[in-house]
C-alpha cells in the first residue's frame, strides 16, 4: 500500500514515549504500510537486541515529504523541530502525538503544537485538553497494544515465588512518581498482609531510577524488605521482552496513578488476560470499565507544588489504598472471577487496541486527509 509515512520519536528506549513509536510502527505494518523511524532521543540508544532486529533496518536521517508522526511530547517538539530543521519540516504533514496526564494542557506547549498540521491524542481525557489548549479539533487515536515476545520468561526469571499470588506495578522515578504513587500500591499491599497474614501473597515493584532519584529508590526497598518474603523490587532497564513478560507473570496489574494519559501498565495486563486495578479516573478509562477491570475510589485533590510541570492550580486523583486492598482480597479469595474478569478485559483490548484495530483506524484517517 503507497503511503509516505515517517514516525519521529525513540524507537529503542525502555519507556513509554518509545512505546508510542514502537506499536504505531507495528500497527501500521500490520495494514501493510512500512514507515521509516527517525530517531530523535537526545541519548544514546540503549541495546536490545529484539528492538535492533525490528525496527533498525527502518532508520532513517530525515523528514520525509509525506506524513510525518511525530510521538514526542510537547516541551520536546520545539527542540526536536529545530534539531531536523524548520526547512524539512515545512515540506511534510506533520501530525503530533504526544502524551499528557492533567486535565488543562499547557499553553506555551500548545503554541508549539499549533505549528503541527493536526494532533493525536491516545485517550479521551488527553484529548479534551488538548482541544481546549489549542482550540481545533483533536483527533483521538488509541494506541495500540502490542504484545509480542521474544520468549516466553517464567517467575523463575524475576525471582517469584512460583504459588504465590502476585501484585505488580511499575513506575520510573525519573518521570516526576508523585502521580504514578507507589506509596498508595505499597500501601494497599501492607492493609492486605496484615489482614491475611497466612495467605501467600507477593508484590512486585519495577522502577526505574536516574541521577537524583537514588535516596527515592533505597527508600522504596527498604519499605518493601520490610514485608520479608512477600516483596521484591526490580530496578533499572529491562528488556522491552522481559517488562512485559513480567506483567504477564503477574495475577494482577494494580496502579493506584494520580493520573494517566493513556495506561500502558493496565491494557498490557488485561490484553494478556490478567486483571487490573487502577484509579477509576483519567485515561485509563476508555479502557476500563466495570466490565473489563477493578476501579478504585479516589477524591480529587490540587497537584501539590512541584510534583509535576505545569500542575499548579490543577487537580488529580487521590486513590484509596484500603479500596484498593479489598479488590486485591476480592481477586485472591475468587480465582475464577478473577480468570472471568481477565477473559473479558483481554477480548475488549483485542477488539479495539490490537496492532489491526489501531493500524486500520490509524490508515482510516490518512486516508481522510489524502495522505494513503
């Protein structure tokens, strides 16, 4: 299929943002529209050999004339359009995806944005405010939900106990962990062993940690050692194979998030047919609903200064731990409702966050715009 399709952003990192260049690759494969990958990150890439093997033979140096998807995010557009060149850019459609997790999207982000030719956005809740920050409609293109392993890796791999009932999060210190909150996952963990202190639980938290944050990190697993053998931590880089085979080893997915622009963490979890807990607030919500996950309670509450950019006078959610620990309970003491829940919740991301779904809708627009 002719389609002049160039994806901007970090194909080869181990976070979310590369994730967004990663699975709209992959999407738009599967419709039979190969992009090239410009990779833009202000670091070197770090090495995995099943992202090198996927998408290095794809790289290329510039802008092309055609489509232009940029997945980056609004305080990085401005540095990544001059470091291209404003003369490339001029010559493209350049439509921009980037991320966001508040309510009210910042305006001097959204000047840069309004240069851009059109703007995605992955979830309803970022939608919204980006159409209120820039005054045009907003395009809401899902992200898919990409689940390919390399290998199939077991407990065994990441240490955990093999009959154990097992919790997992993950978090990254380095992108401002006042709204991912794993205090309020530890917290609900704690309520939940002190209530059955006989059952064979376990929690697992991956984060990763960067210059400045190291304090943050030894706090953390410090307060995990103190539940003994229930509890481990995982930090620094995992494999894009290995993060995700985590989640799959998991009986649940619980993220007790501030506020999310999408929710990676959860779709993963519940396209592998494992149950989600999660705020039952922000984007998540296109995804999760009584049907398809557990959702806890929560109170607005204003972003506390500095806990992330732009946050002040702006709100988030609140989650209650003791919510949250009696879903963990409800899940344990009813494996087949649990299984039910996961079946349902696995068939929902199928239908409409697959590689196919999101590529077909993602193709469906260009074509709109004559650009496929």
């Amino acid at each position: 299929m002719n389609a002049d399709l160039t994806i901007v952003g970090y194909p080869f990192q181990p976070t979310g943002m590369a994730e967004h260049a990663r699975s709209m690759f992959r999407a738009f494969a599967s419709q039979g529209v190969t992009p090239r990958l410009l990779d833009v990150s202000p670091a070197n890439r770090a090495y995995d050999p099943d992202l090198e093997r996927d998408f290095a033979p794809h790289l290329t140096t510039t802008l092309g004339e055609g489509v232009n998807l940029f997945g980056v995010n609004g305080d990085e557009a401005a540095r990544v359009i001059d470091q291209l060149g404003e003369g490339a850019f001029a010559r493209g459609y350049n439509i921009a995806y980037p991320a966001w997790e508040l309510a009210r999207y910042p305006a001097e982000w959204a000047r840069t944005l309004s240069r851009f030719d059109e703007v995605w956005a992955p979830s309803a809740f970022v939608q919204k405010a980006l159409e209120d920050a820039l005054g045009k409609p907003v395009q809401h293109m899902p992200l898919p939900v990409d689940l390919r392993l390399s290998s199939f890796l077991g407990r065994r791999h990441f240490g955990i106990p093999e009959d154990a009932f097992v919790a997992v999060f993950f978090f990254d210190f380095a992108s401002f962990a006042a709204r991912k909150n794993p205090e309020a996952v530890l917290a609900a963990f704690e309520q939940l062993v002190a209530r059955r202190p006989d059952a064979d639980l376990f929690c697992v938290i991956k984060s990763r940690s960067g210059v400045g944050t190291e304090d943050a990190q030894a706090a953390l697993e410090d307060r995990l050692a103190r539940l003994g053998g229930r509890a481990m931590a995982i930090s620094g880089d995992l494999t894009d194979n290995e993060i995700k085979n985590l989640v799959r080893c998991g009986d649940v997915f619980v993220s007790l998030h501030r506020s999310e622009g999408f929710g990676r963490g959860m779709a993963e979890a519940m396209a592998m047919g494992r149950p989600a807990i999660a705020t039952g607030w922000s984007g998540n919500l296109d995804f999760m609903t009584p049907e398809t996950g557990l959702l806890v309670d929560y109170e607005l509450v204003p972003v506390a200064a500095g806990a992330y950019p732009h946050g002040e006078g702006q709100v988030w959610a609140d989650a209650s731990a003791e919510h949250a620990s009696r879903l963990l309970e409800q899940l344990m003491d009813d494996p087949d409702a649990a299984r039910r829940m996961g079946a349902r919740g696995r068939a929902f991301i199928a239908e409409h966050y697959s590689v196919e779904a999101v590529g077909a809708r993602a193709l469906a627009r260009l074509k709109a715009i004559g650009r496929a």
